[in-house]
C-alpha cells in the first residue's frame, strides 16, 4: 500500500515538475528571443527583459533540481558503499536519505523565514516581490524531501524497485540499456 | 568552521550522499557550530546564484546540445567524419575525438557529450573490432574537449565568480581545444598502428562527401557564429544562448526536419535535468565558498603560497597540483567555484591573467572527469561499452600523458591562451 502511494506522489510531483519546467522555459526563451530582435529591429528593447528571466530561472532550477533526484542523476560517489554487503548497503542508503530529508527540512524552515523578509523587497520595474524567487527555493526544498522519501519507500528492497540505488547505479542501469 | 565542512562532507560522499547535498550538509553543520552566523545565510547565498543572468546561459546552451546532437545531425556529423577519417590508422576513434570537438561547438557539456557521442560511437567502435576499453577510454578523454570549446558551462561559472569576460574566455578556449584535439588524435593514430585497429576499406567517394558537409554543415557554423555574436557583442552571452536554441529549432526543424513536439518535449526535460545538477552544486558550493572567504582562507593561502614557495613558476605548478588533486574527487562545477576565489589573487600575485588561469582550471579540472573515482565521463563510457573502469583507465594513460603534457604548456606558455 505504501509503496504504491508513494509512486501515485511521486508520479504527481513529475507531472507538476515538468509543467513548470515548460512554462518556465518556454517564458525566458520568448522574452530574451523578442528583446534581441527587438534591439535589432527598432532600437528600442523591453526593459524588464532581464527582470522576468531572472524571477522565473529559480523555478527552472528547482524543478530540475527535483527531477534530477527523481531520476538519480545527482552525481554521487560509490566507490565505497559499492563494496559493502548488500543488506549494509540499504542500510547506509537508507540513514543517508533520512540526512538528506532532516537537511531539507531544516532549510526548508530557513527559506521560509527569508521569504518572509524578502516579501518587502520589489523587484525595480515590475515590483514583484522578492519572495518569488525564495518561493521557488522553499518549494524546490519540499519536493526535494518529499521525493527523498517516496524513493527510499519504492527502492527499498521489496518495494518495487531492484533496491536501493544511488545517482551513479540509476546512471549505468540508464546508459547501459 | 572550515574544518567542520571538509570532514562532513567528506563523510557524507563516503556515504553515496550526492556530492552537492554533502556540500549543503557541510555549510548547513557548520554554520549551525558558529554562534556568529544563521542558516538564512545559506538561503541568501542560494538566492544570488539562481538569480544570476549570466547562468541562464547554461540551460538553453544544454537545450541547444539536446537538439542538435538527439536529432539526425549526430549521425550526419559521424558520417562525414568517416568518410574524411576512417581509413587512416586508429581513424574511426579519431572520428569519436572529432566528434567531441565538433560538439562542443553545440554544446557545453562534457557528460552531454559522452552520452550523445558515446551510445553512437562505442557500439560501433566495437562492432568495427576495436577493443571495447580503448573505445570507451577514446570517448571518456575526447568527450572533455567539449568544455574548451565554446561555449563552455564551466568557463560560464568560472567567469561569474572570477570576474573575467566570458567571450574572451570562450576565444581563450579555442586554441587550446584544437590542440587537445591534435593530441588526442595522435593518441589514435599511434595505437591504431601499433596494435592494427581495424580501418574503413570503401574507396573515398567525393559525392557523398559533398552531400555529408551540406548536412553537417548547421552543426560546423554555430560555434563560428557564437563567437560572432560574442566578439563584436551582437548579444550577451545569455541571448547567444537563446539564439542557439532557436538556431537549432530552425535548423531541427526547416533542415533536418526532425524536430517532433515529443522530442522538444524531451530535450527540454533533458536540459532542465542538467540543469538541476549542474545549479545545486553551484548553490551549494556558493555557500561553502561564502565561508571560506568569511574565515579568510583565499589571503591565508595566497600568503602562505608566497611565503613558503616564492618562486612564480613553482606557484603555478602547486595551483596545478591541487587543481588536479581537487578535479579527481570533486565535480567540475563545484571545484571551479571552490579553487577560483583562492587561486584569481594567487595568480594575479605571480602576474598570471585571469583568463589563461581559467582555461588552466578548466583543463585541469577535466582530467578528473575521466579520471577515477569520481569521473563521470569515464563512468558514462565504461557503462555505455560494458566494461570495467579499470580496463579503460590503463587504455587511458597515453591520453593523460597528452593532457598534461599540454596542461604544462598552457601553464608556462600564456600566448596559448591570450593570443
């Protein structure tokens, strides 16, 4: 049961990653294409052209960031858990995930409270909050806990995966096939 | 604090915790055992880099990469390298170094450039006969060329944090590129005759060829034309990216005729993907860097360095020593953003220009990349060709020998890289 409510929130989690990752890219793409054409044809350019990017590169980044882990692309060394017996192995993944989801939990706290601050701070053309971009962070923080632990639940031996894997065994088990 | 950070994150990379979660963990611990600093630091330092233009750069130059490279122009590009290269000794390996260069000239990622270039070539390199180490080797070295050619992510972030102009330090990378290139291929040729690697036995057709370079030729202009626009500053760099996606829409799209909604759908997941991987560890590393320069290590250390080795020449061979030590255990991105505050005064100290430090860094930093334990090109290519690390890493040795001979060359000759 668990280990197919944690696949129905991970599958959501992708699903809002990628919408975000489109819209996000399809944005800073638009703005930056028409200001240079703009330049180039009339002389004049939209001067929030680097304004909009730069609110709108944190969420790119972040659902990246998230997806990545989903995928296991985050570079990692194995060198060392590699060669430990299997059960160990899940094991010391295991205790590595739970660090990984106390870190973001305790950044999580962080952001909101700079997001609190920078609420009062406006961007200088559009005056937009400087609470977007620590949104994106603080949201990007969350994810990247709550996809931590719907892992280590689907790789857990039994769980429906082949066992707990790091970035670099999900990258071969990837390239290889 | 410092020291705290060094032994956590070491800890934590021992452990399989992504290296740039380990990095976050060591900032985050050690500035929780300072009674002076808060963790918002660490959100505030975040926050700067995400919000930096220049790095928007990164994303489209990878989305550039993903379609250029994911659509038919691969297979055109290879093509017309055989046809030029395959019949000479170790040639359809010096077509996978080719390749790499030429790539880089659409891409700026040397893990991109492994993988695309890699699950083309090595499957063929092997059906041809060749050794299955030699050909992941061959394309593990060869895939790091594409970081010296423009544009280059990591000149990217080495420009953002040292101060230096991304358009001279794309110019810088040309040269040395080529001739990393050169080397690499000689590294071929001589195998190749030595061990008597299969070669390509169809007589020269020139009508083919003709066709071939009419394909490829998209794939060879855009390098040429991002440093049109950067050179005589058309556009930033950020819009030179944005004007490489198009460029590849178009010719995706109008030329290749490849381009289906799916595949952009894909090659922009790709690209944010990368993006993720390559931007956490920039936050993450941006934080540590914080740090450090709080607690002063970069002046200790250009003092101590002064002090105890005096001599420019025996400076710069230490930079290059720890640069090389750093590149093997720590990733591209993260070590180019630890080692620049240290080294810009140390190298500005000795006379060094910031650029020709950069393109040192850079080349330094790379023979980590297909160095073990942390080389990720040299993982992609093992795993691609099915064999051991260890196997390609003795295949690798001459291909090391090359780069640091040439690393030596662009430490001690500057006309190399400020022409």
């Amino acid at each position: 049961m668990w280990v197919a409510f944690a696949h129905r929130i991970d599958e959501a989690i992708a699903w809002v990653l990628h919408v975000v990752l489109y819209l996000t890219t399809a944005a800073i793409f638009l703005i930056l294409c028409v200001n240079v054409v703009l330049r180039y044809t009339t002389g004049a350019s939209l001067q929030w052209a680097s304004e909009v990017p730069e609110l709108l590169f944190p969420w790119l980044i972040m659902a990246g960031v998230v997806l990545a882990a989903q995928h296991g692309t985050h570079i990692s060394v194995v060198i060392v858990t590699q060669r430990l017996s299997k059960a160990l192995r899940h094991w010391i993944l295991a205790a590595g995930s739970v660090v990984v989801v106390g870190l973001y939990v305790v950044l999580t706290i962080a952001a909101w409270d700079v997001m609190l601050i920078a609420h009062d701070e406006k961007s200088p053309i559009l005056q937009i909050p400087g609470s977007t971009s620590v949104a994106a962070l603080l949201f990007g923080f969350i994810l990247l806990a709550l996809v931590t632990v719907t892992r280590l639940v689907i790789e857990w031996p039994g769980g429906g995966a082949q066992g707990a894997v790091t970035g670099q065994d999900e990258l071969l088990a990837r390239e290889s096939s | 604090m410092s020291w705290i950070i060094i032994a956590v994150f070491l800890v934590a990379v021992l452990l399989s915790i992504p290296i740039a979660h380990a990095l976050l963990l060591g900032a985050v611990i050690g500035i929780a055992s300072s009674d002076r600093l808060g963790i918002h630091l660490a959100i505030e330092q975040m926050i700067s880099q995400v919000q930096s233009f220049p790095l928007i750069a990164i994303p489209f130059f990878m989305l550039t990469g993903s379609l250029m490279v994911g659509g038919r122009l691969g297979q055109y590009l290879i093509d017309l390298l055989t046809t030029l290269m395959g019949r000479v000794h170790g040639g359809p390996a010096q077509v996978g170094v080719l390749s790499s260069t030429i790539f880089g000239g659409v891409s700026g990622s040397a893990v991109a450039d492994a993988s695309a270039i890699g699950s083309l070539l090595i499957p063929w390199l092997k059906q041809l006969g060749y050794p299955a180490p030699f050909a992941a080797g061959t394309i593990a070295a060869a895939a790091t060329i594409d970081i010296l050619i423009p544009p280059s992510i990591p000149m990217i972030i080495y420009a953002l944090v040292s101060g230096a102009s991304i358009g001279a330090l794309f110019i810088a990378g040309i040269l040395p590129g080529l001739l990393m290139c050169a080397g690499f291929m000689a590294v071929c040729y001589v195998q190749g005759r030595r061990r008597n690697f299969p070669r390509i036995t169809t007589p020269f057709d020139w009508g083919r060829f003709i066709t071939e370079v009419g394909y490829a030729s998209p794939a060879l202009a855009l390098p040429v034309l991002i440093i049109i626009f950067l050179r005589f500053g058309i556009a930033t760099p950020t819009e030179v990216s944005v004007m490489s996606t198009l460029y590849a829409f178009v010719v995706s799209w109008l030329v290749y005729r490849d381009l289906t909604l799916k595949r952009m759908k894909g090659a922009v997941v790709e690209a944010g993907i990368a993006t993720g991987v390559v931007l956490l560890i920039i936050m993450a590393s941006s934080v540590v860097g914080w740090i450090v320069t709080y607690e002063q290590l970069p002046a200790a250390f250009v003092n101590f360095a002064q002090k105890t080795l005096r001599e420019p020449w025996l400076i710069i061979l230490a930079m290059n020593i720890i640069m090389l030590a750093t590149g093997m255990f720590i990733d591209l991105p993260a070590a180019v953003l630890l080692l620049t505050p240290m080294f810009v005064p140390l190298a500005a100290a000795v006379g060094m220009n910031p650029i020709q430090l950069g393109i040192m860094m850079i080349v330094n930093l790379s023979i980590g990349l297909y160095h073990p334990p942390v080389g990720t090109t040299l993982f992609i290519a093992s795993s691609i060709a099915r064999v051991r690390m260890g196997d390609v890493v003795i295949e690798l040795i001459p291909f090391y020998f090359v780069a640091i001979g040439l690393l030596i060359l662009m430490s001690y000759v500057p006309l190399l890289t400020i022409f």
